[in-house]
C-alpha cells in the first residue's frame, strides 16, 4: 500500500516539477540543467572514489598532463599565429572585422604595418631593422618549419623599411 502512496506522490511531485520548468525562462532553465549535470557528475565521481573504481581517471589524468608538456614548445612556437587566428575568430563571431589598416592597394604593405610586422617601433634604425629581420626568419623560415607567407611578409617589411 505505501507503495501507491509513494508512485502517487512521485506523479504530483513531476506534474508541478513539470509546469514549473515550462514557465521559466530558457536561460534559467539552461543554468539549471548545468548545476543538474555538474552535480550528477560530482555525485558520480564520489561514487567511483567511495568504491575504489577511480583509479583509471587518476591514469587518464597523468597521460594528459604528459601530452600537455610535452605539446607545450609546439603550442609556444605557434603563439603569435594562435593568437591572431583566436582575434579573427571572435571578431567573426562578433559580426565585425579585424581592424583595418590602411594600404595604398591590395597586397601592398604601408610603413606602419612593416613595423609592425617585425616587432619595431617607428623610427628604428637600419641595424634594428636588419636584426629584427634575421630574428624572425630564423624563427619562421621555411625550411624551419615556418610558412611561405610568414617569410614572404617579414621579407617585404624588411625591404620596405631599408628602401626609405
């Protein structure tokens, strides 16, 4: 008997759980599903530490902390195209365009953006100039695992600087 007693109050409890969760508003309604998900997961993970089953998520852990450093100089090496690449991406997301510099025609590079490019402020010297340029290259070379256009790009900023 206490059995119905106890599917009945189950029914009633859904049917207000129900009619409560059509009348809130999506957003809540996704931050609850959230903190639902997290706290399954920490009551699943308690469960597995209780037991002495966690062990396989301690070992899963290692082999990514491992990946991890030793992805590290890779992800280093990539930093500046990385991060270029992650401002193209949330500009695209946000419906506008990176910051548009001025060039005097397509393909063409101005003064400005040369500096940029190697790193230097405006007004360098020609030593400056050189020695920036030799830095990136050996950092961005082809042959060293960089790209065409990286080099073609610093080269061009170089040659733009030096013919002033």
């Amino acid at each position: 008997m206490i059995r119905i007693y106890l599917v009945l109050l189950l029914i009633i409890i859904s049917f207000f759980v129900l009619r409560k969760f059509l009348k809130t508003p999506p957003a809540q309604v996704a931050r609850y599903i959230k903190l639902s998900a997290l706290g399954v997961i920490g009551m699943f993970l308690l469960y597995l530490g209780a037991t002495g089953r966690l062990t396989w998520l301690f070992a899963l852990l290692g082999v990514a902390i491992a990946f991890m450093f030793r992805l590290m100089p890779v992800l280093l090496h990539y930093a500046p195209q990385l991060h270029r690449l992650w401002a193209e991406f949330n500009a695209a997301r946000q419906g506008t365009s990176q910051r548009q510099r001025p060039s005097s025609a397509p393909g063409r590079m101005s003064i400005e953006e040369a500096y940029e490019v190697l790193g230097l402020k405006m007004g360098a010297s020609k030593q400056e100039i050189i020695a920036a340029h030799r830095k990136l290259m050996q950092k961005l070379h082809p042959d060293r695992g960089g790209s065409d256009y990286l080099a073609a790009k610093i080269n061009q900023a170089k040659k733009i600087l030096l013919a002033r």
